[in-house]
C-alpha cells in the first residue's frame, strides 16, 4: 500500500519474474489505465524486470487498487496488485 497526499506525484512499482515479456498492462479499480502523457503513463525495464506506473498530482478519485499485469510469450499471466490510498490531512 502506498500513501500519498492529494497533489503528489507517484510512482507504483512491481518486478516481473518472467525473462520473455510480451506485454505489461496496469488497471485501476479494474479499468485499463490509458496513458495520458501530462498525467499518467508506465514504463517497464526488460533487465530488471520493473514495472513503474507514474501518476502525476493524484486526486482522491485516484485512491484504490491498482494492478500490474505481466503476459510472457508463451502466455503465462503474472500480476501483481498495489494500493493506493490518499491521506487528506493537513
């Protein structure tokens, strides 16, 4: 679970454990997260295996659970679920 404040800028990250990756996609709350370069996009580094989802100045609408999925070309899944949580204390 990460914990943000309204405003923030965050980065979601997961790790890949398999070699061959075919695809990576990142759903929030269910949806496919669709990039939008000024305020959501992800990136994935095939040497290491990470996986980042960035989410520029998060709202409260942004708070939920976040999933990261992993398709390898023999098509086994991986996916790995992050929480995001706002804090809206002063």
């Amino acid at each position: 679970t990460y914990v943000c404040r309204p405003g923030d800028n965050v980065l979601l990250e997961c790790y890949v454990r398999h070699q061959r990756v075919k695809s990576i996609a990142w759903y929030a709350k269910g949806e496919y997260c669709e990039v939008k370069w000024f305020r959501i996009w992800h990136r994935y580094e095939p040497t290491t295996g990470q996986c980042i989802l960035y989410l520029r100045s998060v709202l409260n609408c942004d708070e939920g659970s976040y999933c990261c999925e992993a398709t390898s070309i023999d098509n086994v899944v991986e996916t790995l679920e992050v929480k995001l949580k706002i804090d809206n204390r002063k």
